[in-house]
C-alpha cells in the first residue's frame, strides 16, 4: 500500500447512487454496509451530522490505497481529494468547542502537569510556549509557575476558545498564537520551556520539529514532551498517517542528536477506552525532558 498525504472524501449530497465508485475501487475500501456506521464518526466526521445514514457510502480507509480511481470514475464530481493535514485540521477545528467537556483530556491534562513539575526544577521569570497548546488546557495548569506562556495552535478553532478562556480568567500571563510551526520558522523570540501534550504524533518530521525547538530555547532550556508509548494503530480508530506513538529509547536518541542532555521519561499517564469487540485498552503516555546543551 503506498503512502498516502491525502484520502477521497464522498460529499453525499452530490452523490447519485450510481455505484461506479464501488464498482472500480480494486481494494473493496467503499461500501454502503451499515457495519461500518460506528461510533468512529463522532470523532472524525466531517459534517459532524451523527448519527449517519447507513444507505450513504463510505470509506473504510484502512482497506483504502489512494489510487484515485473512485475519484476519476465518479460522474457527478461527489468523490474529493482531501489532504489529511487539512483533513484533521478541520476535525481539530469541529471538537474545539467541546474539548474541555472531555474528562480524559482535563484528567490526562493534570496528570502530565504533575510529572512535569516533579521532574522540573523552575525559576522566577521563565517563560514558556506550549506547543500545539489546543485550548490550552496544560498551559493553565501550569500558568502560576511561568512569568509568561505562549499557546501556539495551527487550529483557528482552537486559538478562539483559547483567547475566550483567557479573557474569561483574566489569565494575563498567558499569549494564544496562531502559527503553523510545521510550515514555517518561528523567530519573534525565544523561550525557557518548550512544552506539548499529545501534539507530536501528529508531526510529519519529527526530527525537523526537534531541531526548532533547539533553535528556539535558550541555553539549558528544558524541552518536556508528553505523548503516547508505540502502540498497534487503534487508538485513532480510524486510517492515521502521523506516528503510532514512539518508542522513548528512540525518542531520546533524536533528541541527543540535536544536542539535548540529561534525556529523562517516565509513564505519567495511562488513557483506557473500549475497543470494537467492547474490551478496555489502555494506552499509556510518558513524559520526556531534556535540557538543550546549546
């Protein structure tokens, strides 16, 4: 199966039924089954109208090569490429709303500000920027302790909730920012303590991403990474192209090849849901610090 930056989409209102996409598709990824009408819509949908209509096609996109076949043979244009990037920029954008509501995020959230602090030894004055802050949920944990934050999001959903929240706290100490790292250089300013919860599985090259943030932390900077341990592919529950967690053996090797010392993780956190067959799964999450040598 080769590589793919992108998936077919089926707008289902432009649909005709004429069934030309299930009949070209050689690896049998579309159908109209309602065995695939599951609950994994209410996390990736696109139009968020749950539930769905089992009569509609969909895609099952682990069967799903991106040859563009169905693309082509559709009559009335209703198959679309869509690149994933964009394509789970507009799902961060859809969940922004309700992502506080979410008890495992706030939980998962304190856990991690918990570690961090037991394993960070801070100063007066330091500031910070949180990368991939969503709505910010660990840069307020930890607001008391920095002398200024930056919530850096490539979400404009996120960034919104965030200023609102904000607003709301009086948090004056805290800066959302809407910045596409991945994209482009950051260079207003430098930082103390470079931060990010669950945020770099979703990095294309995790390697490039490191190296900024040596570029962007002062000398003896601390750089603290909360993510998930390798796992099989489920926790998404759907076709994901970032990184099925990390190995921190590994982990820590990119980061010493960009010049960080004293490479330090423990499991902080443990994230349980319920497969498809209705067992409980856990998945858990370290944290990792470093400090930057240079």
């Amino acid at each position: 199966m080769q590589a793919k930056n992108k998936i077919p989409v089926i707008d289902v209102a432009k649909c005709i039924d004429c069934e030309k996409c299930i009949t070209v598709c050689p690896t049998n990824a579309i159908c109209k089954n309602s065995s695939f009408s599951c609950s994994k819509c209410i996390k990736y949908c696109l139009t968020m109208k749950v539930p769905c209509n089992p009569d509609h096609y969909v895609f099952c996109y682990e069967q799903c090569d991106a040859c563009g076949l169905c693309v082509s043979a559709c009559l009335v244009d209703a198959i679309r490429w869509f690149e994933i990037k964009k394509y789970m920029k507009k799902h961060f954008d859809q969940v922004a709303q309700n992502w506080d509501k979410n008890q495992i995020h706030v939980k998962r959230t304190e856990a991690i500000a918990a570690s961090f602090l037991q394993k960070t030894k801070l100063f007066k004055g330091m500031k910070a920027l949180e990368f991939g802050a969503g709505t910010g949920l660990l840069s307020f944990a930890l607001k008391d302790h920095f002398a200024d934050i930056t919530l850096m999001d490539s979400s404009a959903e996120m960034i919104k909730i965030t200023e609102e929240k904000i607003k709301s706290a009086e948090a004056t100490t805290l800066h959302p920012l809407l910045f596409d790292m991945e994209k482009e250089d950051y260079i207003a300013k430098t930082f103390d303590v470079i931060f990010s919860q669950m945020v770099m599985h979703h990095v294309d090259d995790i390697e490039k991403m490191i190296a900024k943030f040596g570029k962007l932390l002062d000398r003896g900077g601390i750089l603290a990474i909360a993510d998930l341990y390798k796992e099989d592919g489920s926790f998404h529950e759907m076709e994901f192209h970032g990184h099925l967690g990390f190995d921190p053996e590994q982990l820590g090797e990119t980061l010493k090849k960009n010049g960080f010392i004293n490479i330090n993780h423990e499991q902080c956190f443990e994230i349980e849901r319920l497969s498809e067959d209705s067992k409980l799964k856990k998945f858990p999450v370290f944290l990792m610090t470093a400090e930057n040598r240079d």
